[in-house]
C-alpha cells in the first residue's frame, strides 16, 4: 500500500509538470513552482506527531511520507537547475529559478537527515534551508507567496511548540519536572513529575528535553511511548541507542530535569473486541502494557467489551522481564475477574544455565503468568488462539520485522472478517546490541 502510495504521489507530480506542458520553459517553470509548493507541505511535517494526534496515520507513514516529499522536491529542483543551466540563460532571480537552484544544492543534505528519519535534524533543516530561500527569492519580492506560506507555517509551528512546552512544563510542586533515570538490563526506565498531567491514555507519547544533561542533549527532544502513569509522574521504557539514549545512562542516580512535549498518538479503541491478542518482543512491551491497563480498568467501570486478554512477549535475555514486573503485578492486581494471560518466551541467556530449554513454568493466581524457556511459535500459537476466541478479535502488535510479518501472515490466513490488526506504537529496536560497553571520555556528565 506504501509503494502505491508512493508511486502515485510522484506520477501525479511528474504529471503536473508534464501535461499541456509548452517546451522546456514551462516545464521550467513548473518544476520550480511545484518544488517552493512542495516545501509548504515539507514545513508542516516538522512536527509530523501533531499530525499524528489528529488522523489514524502512524507516526512511521507520516515519516515516510515526509522523506519521499522530500526526494520529489530534490527531483523537481533538480530538474529546473539543469534546465535553467542547460539553455545557458543568465540565472534569473526570481522566486522559482532561485528556489531551484537551492532546493537542489539543500536538499542532498536534507535526503540524508531525512533516511535518519531524526525529529532533531530535521529541525535543523526547517530552519536553515526555508529561510535561506525566502531571502533569495525575496530579492527581487517575485512570486514570495509559496515561501511565504511555508515560512508562516514554519513559525507558528514553532511558536506553537514553545507555547506547549512552556504551559506543560511551568508549574512549582517540589519535584515538578523531575527526571529519574533507573538502569536497567539492556533498558533504561525513565520517570517524571509532569506538573499539569492530563488525562492519560494508551498509545500516546512524548518528546523529552533534558535538563542538566549538557548543551547539546538540551537541544534535541526524543519521542518515547508512556508506558505507565500514577498520579503525575510517567514512566517509559527506553532502549539505549547511540546518543541521547546512550547518555541518560550516565546519568542514573542524579537529580534532573525535564521539558515534555504532548501528549500525541492517538488510542485504539480495543475495549470494543471480545478477545484481544497481543504480540510483542523486547521493549515492544511498552506499547501494549498501557493497553491492557486501559482494558482492565475499562471493564471494571462497564466500559469495555473484553473477555478474553492475551499477552505474549518474546525475550532475548531472561533478565528483561525485570522491566516491566511491577507494572505486571499491577496488572494482575486489577485484573480481578482473571481475564488476562500473561506468556513470557525467554528465547535464550538464560539466568540459570541449567535451565532446560522448552520447560515451562506457571505462577499467580490461576496460572495466569506463564514463562516458556524457547522460542515463540507465532503461527502455531497464534492459529490455536483464534481458534478458541471468543467474539470479535484483534490482533495487536509492537515488535522487529520477522514477528510483524508472521502475526501479520498469519491473520491474512486465518480470512475471518472479525478478526483485525492493529501495529501499536514504534518498536524501538532489538534489546541488547546497541550500548557499547565503554563509554567514551566525551561522554564524562
Ligand atoms: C512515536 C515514537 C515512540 C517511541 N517510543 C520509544 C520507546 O518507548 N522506547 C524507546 O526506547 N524508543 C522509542 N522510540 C525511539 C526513540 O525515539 C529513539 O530510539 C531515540 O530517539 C534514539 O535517540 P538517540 O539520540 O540515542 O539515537 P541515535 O543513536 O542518534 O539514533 C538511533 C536511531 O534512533 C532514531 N532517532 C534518533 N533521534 C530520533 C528522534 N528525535 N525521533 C525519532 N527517531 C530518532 C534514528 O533514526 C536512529 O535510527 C520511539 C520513537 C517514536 C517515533
């Protein structure tokens, strides 16, 4: 669906240019016009969550979208360049032929920025290659509309910001803002006091600031999934990457602070399925705990349909389970009419090497946690599952390409029109093979 996506966006641009079209000047000017058009949308997307909060489309096709905006934009600006170089005319000033020209030598950069898919650069982009345009074309005041619209756009998207951060964050309760960072095996679990909570919701996330962690994370913010939430304070579940992740870790212990931006993303409505079926693997738990919090709590107050709750998560490491133990025991705790089951696959490095590989173990109240040392069977377990649902079923999943496919595969099999997929959240990567084991001496705090 991407690709025909995709495929019609740039046939239908290359058909505006071409159609009626009166020789290379026209296409000339074409291209030119539709890349300055082209950029209003670009500076829309620089907060692509805010779109995310308001239409179904994920925060992954929204990025998507952006970068092949992107990449049509190069084309188009491209295309005028040699134009305007090929027919050997003096380089005319004016809004379209200037905007080719820079559109083509910004916009490489920004190709690249773009296949990062990074919030941060991004920014760094809005802000460099709009304005530079705007001042060109606008030497001789031609055609400044398009640009003009792009650059007011790209204002009030950051004036919006700064406005949401400052009323999410102003507030003066003795921990208000306070950031807590807890190591964790292969994970790191983050909290903070927001000082105005909000009604909080599955399926959302935030941009987190850090403050007290140096200049250069102050000026970055992170999108990461809420996974837990008591009174003010939130919780997440971060893998450690490469940078501002990788940093936070260095920071275990000690007193910070934060700025939030959102809440975005918007929550499935799952309370309206008999059975929920729920795949993850590593921190993929994230997206789905707050779920089965919202389900639990859902049915206690008559307001969700649910007999039957799911969960099963595949683990690397048998020490990750520790991620997400309280917030399991909270779950069982409300989960009072023993509608959920629980199924932890440890795939390997085991905690006890005798561990016999392909045992099981039950613990809690009726059974309702399971751990299986070996590897998740989706097909098998998944078929046996909608075999003996009860009512309409969703299937849910936060978890790496290989799981996705499967559950994915799987359901189209199955060919039962009560039975849907939902993608939950943004699956941060597999667990353990990003942190480097020594820190280097740049990242002293
Ligand atoms: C909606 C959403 C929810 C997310 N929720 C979680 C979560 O709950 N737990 C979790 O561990 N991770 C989550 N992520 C991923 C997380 O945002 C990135 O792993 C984190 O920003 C990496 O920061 P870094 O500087 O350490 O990364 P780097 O080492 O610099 O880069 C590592 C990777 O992270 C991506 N990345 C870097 N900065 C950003 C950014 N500002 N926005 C998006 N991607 C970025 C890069 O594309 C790159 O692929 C979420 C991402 C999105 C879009």
């Amino acid at each position: 669906l991407q690709a025909i996506a995709i495929v019609c966006g740039i046939a239908a641009n290359w058909l505006c240019i071409a159609i009626t079209a009166d020789g290379v000047r026209d296409i000339h000017s074409r291209t030119g016009q539709l890349a300055t058009i082209h950029m209003i949308l670009l500076c829309l997307g620089s907060r692509t969550s805010i779109l995310t909060s308001h239409t179904y489309l994920s925060s992954y096709g929204q990025q998507i979208a952006h970068s092949w905006l992107g990449w049509i934009t190069i084309g188009n600006g491209a295309v005028h360049s040699i134009i305007v170089l090929g027919i050997g005319r003096r380089l005319e000033l004016d809004g379209v032929g200037i905007s080719g020209l820079v559109v083509s030598r910004q916009y490489p950069s920004l190709a690249r920025r773009e296949s990062k898919r990074i919030g941060r650069r991004r920014d760094a982009y809005d802000g460099t290659t709009v304005p530079i345009t705007f001042v060109r074309a606008n030497i001789r005041d031609y055609r400044p509309l398009y640009l003009g619209i792009a650059v007011g756009l790209l204002a009030v998207g950051y004036l919006s910001r700064f406005g949401h951060i400052w009323y999410r964050s102003c507030g003066t309760g003795p921990n208000a803002r306070r950031l807590c960072v807890r190591p964790l095996v292969d994970a790191i679990q983050v909290s903070i006091v927001v000082p105005r909570p909000w009604h909080f919701r599955a399926g959302q996330h935030i941009y987190l600031r850090g403050f007290g962690m140096g200049i250069r994370a102050f000026w970055q913010s992170h999108p990461f999934t809420i996974a837990w939430w008591e009174g003010d304070r939130i919780s997440m579940l971060i893998r450690p990457r490469g940078g501002f992740t990788r940093r936070l870790l260095l920071y275990a212990g000690c007193t910070l602070h934060a700025l939030v931006e959102g809440p975005f993303g918007i929550e499935h409505d799952l309370g309206s399925y008999g059975t929920v079926l729920m795949f993850a693997s590593g921190v993929g738990i994230a997206a789905q705990v707050p779920y089965i919090r919202r389900l639990l709590e859902g049915r206690s107050m008559s307001k969700a349909r649910t007999q039957r709750i799911v969960i099963y998560w595949r683990l690397d490491n048998e020490a990750h389970q520790e991620w997400v133990k309280e917030w399991m025991d909270e779950l069982l705790r409300l989960d009072v009419k023993y509608v959920l089951g629980i199924y932890i696959y440890v795939a390997g490095n085991y905690i006890d090497p005798r561990t016999h590989p392909a045992s099981a173990e039950h613990f809690g109240e009726h059974d309702r946690v399971n751990r299986v040392f070996g590897d998740l069977d989706i097909k098998y377990t998944l078929g046996a599952e909608l075999d003996r649902r009860r009512g309409n079923t969703v299937v849910a999943v936060c978890a790496g390409h290989p799981m996705i496919d499967e559950v994915r595969s799987t359901v189209r099999g199955a060919l039962q029109q009560d039975i849907w997929l939902v993608e939950l959240g943004v699956w941060p990567g597999p667990s353990g093979d990003s942190i480097s084991p020594r820190l280097g001496p740049r990242d002293s705090p």
